[in-house]
C-alpha cells in the first residue's frame, strides 16, 4: 500500500470544502496485474464498490459492434456459482444500488450499499467477472438488446450523436456505437462472445475500485482472496489501442418521424490524460453550460429551447460537442448562432469572471462529491483509467484555481473551434445541402 | 445524530430543518403551494412559465446579474414545476446558506418579468411542447397523466399550446401576485446549519412577503378514468402505460404500497424485471412505482416493447400484479424491505437526499417524521398485509396508454 496523497496543502479558502475530506488512497497490484484502488471515508456510512473492465466498443472488430455491451449484459446471468437468479436476489438482499455500463473503452460494474455490506458485495461482483455466459441466456438476452437498440432509435438525441460519431471516427472502432448495430448483435454467436470475453477480461486489464466507510486492508485482504486465481494474459488495454484519426465535413440525416432538427458541431479537444484537460472542461462550461453564452444568447434569445456544449474525453483524444435543438425552420438560425458564439469566444476570449463562475461551481460540486461515495468511485474510476492514479479532491480544485482566461486562450488556440470540425444535421429537413 | 426542527415562522413560512453536523454541503428546498394543478383553465402552463421567467431580473439585478450572485457562491440550483408545487432547489457550501436565502427572497419576491423574456418563455414552452412530441417515454407520461388524474392532476406543466398562446406578461404577472406568498411556502434545510439563525434569516427576508395566512394546503380533485386508449406515432416500439389508484402517502397502508412496489420493482429480483425482462426478453425497459399529489396516490405500470412483443408484455404485467395475492413469497417482501432501508440509508450520506425527504414531508404530512419512524414502518410489513392491500385495493379499474404503430389486441385484456 501506498500513500498518494501529496504532503504540501493547496491554499485554504474560506470557500473551499473544508471538512470533512477522505483519508489518503490505498493503491495495491496484485501479482496476476489486478490493480486496486481505495479511498477511505470515515465521515460516511455507506460504501461503494465497482470492477473496471478497460474493454468498450473502440476494441472490438466492425463484424463484433455491440459485443461490449452485450457481454456487459451476459455477466448478469450466470457464474460457474451463480444463476442470474443468485444474482440479482443477491444484490437486493444488499439493497445495493447496483449497475453497470459499457462506453467506447470502458466497461464498469458497480454497486452502492451500506458499509457493512461491501465484502459480500465485492464477492458477488468479482464472481460475476467470471461469467459463465449460460448458452441457455444467450438468445434471450439478445431479445433485451435489440429492444435497447430499438429504444435508442426513437430517441432524436442519440440517432443524432450517432451520426456524428460514424462521421467523425470514419473507418475505426470509435465509429460505431456502443450498442452495436441489429445486425451485428443478430449475427453475434456466444462463440465469438467468449473468445472476446477471455480475451478482454483478465485481471491485468481490470481495475477494482473501492470508497466509503470501510477497512482498507480487509477490503484487499477480500480481493486477494477472491481474485488471486485469475489468470493474466498480457494484456494491455492501452497498448493496443490506436487514436483515431479525427474527419471532417457535414452529414445529413433526414428523419421525418421527427418534430425538432438537431444539431452539432463537433471539433478535437483535449483527451483526458491532456494537460489542458481543465480549461477544456472549462471553456465547455462557460460557452455552453448553465448560466453560459448558449444559455442567454441562444435559448434567452428564443433560437431554440436547448443549446449546450460538452468536452469528450478519452484516454488518447477529445471533443468539443456543441449541440443544439430546435425547430426546424430555426435550423439555420440556431447553426449561425452557434458557431457565432464560438468565434466570439475565440477572438475576445473569456473574462476572469466567467473563469471565476466555473471554479465557485466546482468547489460545491467536489464537496458534494466528497460526501457520496458513488459519486467518489465514478470519479476515482475516471482518474485511475485515463490518467493512470486517483486525484484527491484537493488536486482537482487546485488544478481548476490554476485556469484562467489566458490558459483558456492557449487551449482555443491549440484546439480551435471556429475552422472546420464536424457538423451533423438530423431531423425532418434535409438540410444543409451537402 | 441528527436533529430536527419544525416551526411555523411569523412571516408565514413553515419551516423545518435537519441539522447534520460535518457535513460539506448545505442543501435549501424552497416548495410554493402553486403547481400546474392551480393554472387558469384558459392560461395552462403559466405556473412553469412564473417559475422559468422569476430569474429573468428583480428590481434590484438583472437576469444575468443574478445568475452571477448565484455563481459567486458557487449554488447548484435547480427548479421545477409540478401538480401542486414549484420547487426551487440549491445546495452550497454551508457558509453560503444565508447568502443562498437571501438570492431565493431577491427572485421571489422581487422579480422584474422583462417583457421580452416573458416573450421568450412562452415562445421556448411552445417549442419544448413539440420538442415533447420526440421524447417518446415523455409522450407517454404526459397522454398518461391527462387520462388518468383529470383536468386538474392531469396537466402538463407545460400547458397546451393553445394555451400558451392566449398568454402575456400582465397574465405571468397576476400568477405570481395570487400564488406567491410567504403563507405558501415551505421551506426546508438541511446540513451542519444553525436552525435559529436559519430561522432568522428567513424571517428577515420574508417579512411582509404577501399574506401570512396559510394557503394552497387543499388537496386538487384527482378524477380517475378507467379507460384504454392508443395514440399512433411512427415509432421503433410502442410504449405501454398502466395505472390505476393507490393510496396517499398519508394513509396507513402506503408503508405496505412502498413494499408491494418494491416487490414488483425493487430491483432485478423485482417481479417485473424478472418475468417481463430476464425470462421472456420482451423489453430493455421495464418498470413499477407510484406518485402522490396530495392526498391521492397512483400506481404505475410501464415497459416498451417493439410492437410484435407488446401484447405479451402487457399480459405478463398484469398477470404478475394479479398473481402477488396468490403466490406472494416471504422472501420477496423481506427483500423489498431490505432494499427501501439499505437505499434510503445509502441516499443518506448524500445531504441534498434529507433535504428533499424533509420538503416531501411538509407537503404530505404538514411536519417533518424521522427517517427511523417511517422506515420501522416499512420493516413491520408482512405478507399478509401485502395481501390484504391487494384484496382492499385492486387492480380492477385500470388506466391504459399506448403510444406507438399500433394497438394492443382488442383481447389483450385488463380493463
């Protein structure tokens, strides 16, 4: 075990949280490559738990999209111990606040309960890593997944995110989208699945992330336990993964069921591991998020009812999504609108104020953090797989007091967002003309 | 241990506040005795559109200006329009709290309503109106909603076009002058707060906020519809839902309703999930719960299935409600038990989480009940009370909304 949290203290502000904070992380490997990482919560009564899978849809093959997902799926119905009955009557006898999701790199499996709950919790979910994937589940869980596909495509927001992502990622594994296509998830054998299961899920792909109010070393001495027989297999997810190449140009869907036109403008930004992470995350929050220039110039304007922009991160790339929805008569309106708050952004900068605004948000934001040990986990998972160890979150507020409008400047500068990135139209106008 | 304080404060203003020492955040839940349910039948949609526009300037900051304030401490505000309340949210850093109350006092008591952002809101409620129209799950509720709790439950917060249309300004105006007033709050807190100087603080900011007289407490008339209707849309799948009445949150049972939705919905174990879910494969999304205007409850049922699933997934619904009299295991209402304590003590390190109870429980109960005394409630439930709550209440009147291309089989059954 080692301490990571850093000796010298950030400045103290009457407005920073001030109590209470975690204990320092505790950070083991096991022989096998299993990482573990865990933050101590003395001030809380519950604790969560989740098993990192660094396995999403950028690692399967074009004849395998959706096998990720599905698989996520199939680990919820049987261990060589366990039945999909054991299981879930498992978790709700814990009472546990459980889940699991699948992104283009990740896949995470996490629960919720009460402290006293988390050493049975770990071993349901560290069994359920060795998924028997029952032959007999296996047609019925693809019924579930094609119904979620089905689901998504009635959703204008995410056939429009979808779109943008096939165009951006052309020709790679970040194109398709997480769930696949029905005709890959059709054609998917459990064959194919378990091939990719052995391969993917192996412990020095894994990470077991822990926090709350509960005992470090019985927590390891409990993962040792249950986890010390798996085997590796070199492994790596980052190794083999290649960033992909960012397209440009305009694509158009035209989707008449619809009422509304969505739009957005995508362009590369920071990755994750970027050292202009924050003033990426930043610049998202000042030019689209609460009380932001979308906020009073597009949707107080009367453009449309929604306009927003959010920062993509990834291990190895970025994107700066501006979105916008509206009538479709509007279309034009809302895309000139957007795109004149990015230029505006870009050549008068921000003010200190607005740079301000996002750090006394974010203080409210990682104090509430600091009390939900959920929240921690996701967090702590975000950190530990993309930027390779946990953040405390004094490290994170000092890192958002280092951003100003200049090193914003120097961001827009880098990743510019006013030539040309990836524009996607859907809804029922054909339109723009491409 | 936590500490909880309840009082009616001279302005008006019924208080209560959860005093939980060490926390990092405070949390502010401000409830107006105003909802959808209190619109002018010919002016539908003006609660949310006071609600959108009150942050729109006061007479002392503009719109932007006050956003501004609010950032400079760093608030997480949220608001919302619902049957009978307008909720306004925030939580902070403890130290900001007075500030918090004094930004809330500024924006209600005081707002401007500029003439072009009352235009914007109403124009924007139209567009989100139609913007509703590609939300399917949202279509649903809404076509829902209007069947099955009447003209008054049963609006939208949005309104009706048509209805938005007839309003201006002097309208948003007169709304807020008749539903905004210290006698109609409700005002709860919760964090490592001094409820005295809470207390206080709101006093001062209130002071002559319109009549002190209690207000807006009445119950609205739920008027239930036993009916089936289906709503054509070009959609991927048709989306199901079911309801019929429950009990008030005030009524002895409703700890029983909370463990019979937990048996149904509790989790993956729940009875839905697995018969609908995990041993047909009929869906992706299935689910149970209920929802209590005052002194009213309603139990719903809802899933979506592509179309050539749907009649047997509505089947399969009802036939597990019908099947809990018969068949209802020990096992399975002691797990539904497990799952609402282990929940709500989880949610309880989350300070927002008691906040939200406490605002739940001025509305319901007219003062705050321990988390301990409700939850015993919920762990005395047995078997044979799930059972005799089905028996007193059944589900012999039901609700039924379809939204999809095309409808259930004319013998899917139910009504």
């Amino acid at each position: 075990m080692r301490d990571l949290r850093k000796n010298g203290r950030t400045e103290q502000r009457t407005t920073e949280p001030r109590t209470p904070m975690p204990l320092p992380f505790v950070e083991e490997q096991l022989p096998n490559g299993l990482k573990i990482v865990i933050e101590i919560m003395p001030h809380v009564k519950s604790a969560a738990c989740g098993f990192l899978v660094r396995t999403g849809a950028r690692d399967e093959t074009p004849a395998l999209a959706g096998v990720s997902h599905f698989l996520e799926h199939m680990c919820f119905k049987g261990t060589p111990r366990r039945t999909w009955r054991d299981i879930s009557v498992e978790f709700d006898e814990m009472g546990s606040h459980y889940n699991a999701f699948t992104s283009k790199s990740r896949t995470f499996y996490h629960g919720w309960v009460r402290a006293g709950d988390i050493e049975r919790q770990t071993g349901l979910l560290a069994d359920m890593m060795q998924s028997a994937l029952p032959p007999d589940e296996f047609d019925m869980e693809k019924g579930v997944i094609l119904e979620e596909i089905a689901m998504s495509n009635d959703q204008l927001e995410q056939l429009a995110y979808h779109l943008l992502h096939e165009k951006v990622f052309a020709g790679g594994p970040m194109a398709w989208p997480v769930l696949g296509y029905e005709e890959t998830v059709r054609a998917l054998t459990r064959e194919q699945m378990r091939e990719y299961f052995l391969r993917r899920y192996v412990p020095d792909n894994m990470i077991f992330i822990a926090a709350g109010n509960l005992d470090a070393s019985q927590t390891v001495a409990a993962v040792k336990r249950l986890c010390d027989g798996w085997t590796p297999r070199g492994v790596t997810g980052n190794g083999v993964r290649t960033p992909p190449a960012f397209h440009r140009g305009t694509a158009v869907r035209q989707v008449e069921r619809f009422n509304q036109q969505a739009i957005l403008l995508a362009f590369p930004a920071a990755s994750a591991r970027d050292e202009q992470q924050e003033e990426s995350a930043a610049l998202a929050a000042i030019l689209g998020g609460e009380n932001s220039r979308f906020y009073w110039n597009i949707v107080q304007t009367g453009i449309a009812p929604r306009a927003s922009v959010w920062h993509e991160d990834y291990e190895d790339c970025g994107l700066m999504i501006l979105y916008g929805i509206g009538d479709p008569e509007n279309a034009e309106k809302l895309a000139e609108a957007m795109q004149r708050e990015a230029i505006e952004i870009t050549t008068k900068g921000v003010t200190e104020q607005e740079v301000q605004r996002v750090r006394n948000k974010r203080r409210t934001q990682l104090a509430a953090e600091a009390e939900a040990p959920y929240y921690r986990l996701l967090q702590i998972m975000d950190d530990v797989d993309y930027r390779g160890h946990p953040r405390t979150i004094e490290e994170r507020l000092e890192r958002v007091n280092r951003v100003t409008a200049d090193s914003i400047a120097a961001c827009l500068k880098r990743f510019p967002i006013t030539d040309d990135g990836y524009f996607v139209s859907v809804g029922p106008r054909d339109w723009p003309p491409v | 241990m936590s500490q909880l304080i309840h009082r009616h404060l001279s302005c008006g203003i019924e208080f209560a506040a959860e005093v939980l020492p060490g926390r990092p955040t405070a949390a502010l839940e401000i409830r107006v005795l105003a909802g959808a349910a209190h619109d002018p039948a010919d002016r539908l949609g003006l609660a949310r559109l006071v609600e959108e526009t009150l942050d729109k300037g006061t007479t002392r900051r503009s719109g932007r200006e006050l956003l501004d304030a609010f950032d400079a401490i760093g608030a997480q505000r949220s608001s919302a329009t619902g049957r009978d309340t307008t909720a306004f949210g925030c939580v902070c850093l403890p130290e900001f709290l007075p500030q918090a109350i004094e930004l809330h006092a500024e924006m209600l008591r005081t707002p401007t309503f500029p003439e072009e952002a009352c235009r914007v809101a109403i124009d924007l409620a139209v567009q989100e109106l139609s913007a509703l129209e590609d939300d399917p799950q949202a279509l649903t509720d809404k076509l829902m909603d209007r069947q099955a709790y009447g003209p008054f439950l049963g609006r939208h917060p949005l309104g009706e076009k048509e209805t938005l249309q007839q309003i201006r300004r002097a309208d948003i105006v007169r709304h807020w002058q008749t539903t905004f007033s210290a006698g109609r709050l409700l005002v709860s807190v919760a964090g490592p707060v001094d409820p005295e100087r809470v207390a206080d603080c709101l006093e001062k900011c209130f002071a002559g906020f319109g009549s002190p007289q209690s207000n807006g407490r009445e119950a609205q008339p739920l008027v239930f519809s036993a009916v089936r209707t289906h709503h054509p849309k070009e959609l991927e799948q048709e989306h199901i839902g079911i309801c019929y009445p429950g009990v008030p949150v005030t009524h002895a049972d409703y700890p029983v309703e909370r463990v019979l939705i937990g048996v149904l919905a509790g989790g993956m174990s729940g009875r839905l999930f697995t018969e609908v879910r995990e041993k047909q494969g009929l869906v992706y999304w299935v689910g149970a719960w209920h929802e209590h205007p005052r002194n009213a409850g309603m139990i719903h049922l809802g899933a979506s299935s592509t179309p050539e699933n749907a009649d047997k997934t509505y089947r399969t619904l009802l036939r597990e409600v019908d099947r809990l009299s018969d068949d209802l295991l020990e096992s399975e209402v002691d797990r539904a038990i497990v799952g609402i304590t282990a929940r709500t003590e989880t949610r309880g390190d989350i300070t927002r989480a008691h906040c939200s109870e406490l605002a739940a429980d001025l509305f319901h109960y007219g003062h705050p009940v321990p988390i301990a005394k409700k939850l015993a409630a919920v762990q005395a439930v047995t078997v044979p009370a799930v059972k005799r709550y089905l028996a007193e209440h059944p589900r012999d009147r039901l609700s039924v909304v379809t939204l999809g291309p095309r409808a259930l089989a004319a013998d899917a059954g139910g009504e």
